[in-house]
C-alpha cells in the first residue's frame, strides 16, 4: 500500500478514492458492511465482481457519478486496475474488503490529519 497524498495521486487513483469514499459513506448511512454490499453486487453470484456489477451496483448506492458526470464502464475498469489485487479483472469479497477497510482508515486518519491518505 502505498502513503500517498491526494496531490500524489494519478487522476484514476483519484476518481477509484472519491467514488470508495462515496460508497462508504453510503454504507454507514444504510448502516450495512462490506459482505452485504458485495452480495448485493455480485448480480451472478459467481463469487466475484466484474466491472459491470459494480457499475450497476454503484448506482444502486447512489455512487455513481464523479465530478459531475455519470461514472462508465471504462471507469469501472480504471477502477479494478486500481484496487484489484490478482489482476484477474473481478473484486473478491477479500478484495473489496481490503480495499473498503483502507478507504475507512484514510478517511479516519484524514479527520485528524487533511496532508495524507493511506489508500493507496
């Protein structure tokens, strides 16, 4: 994982951090976790998430738009690049937990400290 500041970040680091964010704030709002979340976006029940499960899924949350336009495929898959793990291009609950359990600890970290994030 990577220390990184948000001016460090590239601009798919940044979208991939704010649209997390989003979901996560999303979850504590409906007061769910990450299981629940991924089973509401692994449509197939394949055990994974592919890039359209998670734009769909996302607009399910009300999480899909990033700087004022609506998020797309290519997106989603700039986002995978982003946090999965395997490279296998689908998110395993382990990987969607991963990465959610990082986006809640930099969002934590960046309410006592605004200079730096852990998410990357």
């Amino acid at each position: 994982m990577y220390n990184k500041g948000r001016e460090e970040m590239t601009p798919k680091e940044r979208m991939t951090f704010d649209v997390l964010v989003a979901l996560n704030q999303e979850m504590h709002r409906r007061l769910i976790r990450v299981k629940e979340v991924f089973q509401a976006l692994d449509t197939d029940c394949s055990g994974t998430i592919d890039p359209n499960e998670l734009l769909s899924g996302l607009a399910t949350y009300n999480c899909n738009v990033y700087e004022g336009r609506e998020l797309t495929l290519l997106d989603m898959v700039h986002l995978m690049e982003t946090v999965d793990d395997n490279f296998d291009g689908t998110l395993s609950l382990k990987e969607l937990n991963d990465i959610m359990t990082r986006v809640h600890m930099a969002v934590a970290n960046n309410k006592r400290s605004t200079k730096r994030s852990t998410f990357l």
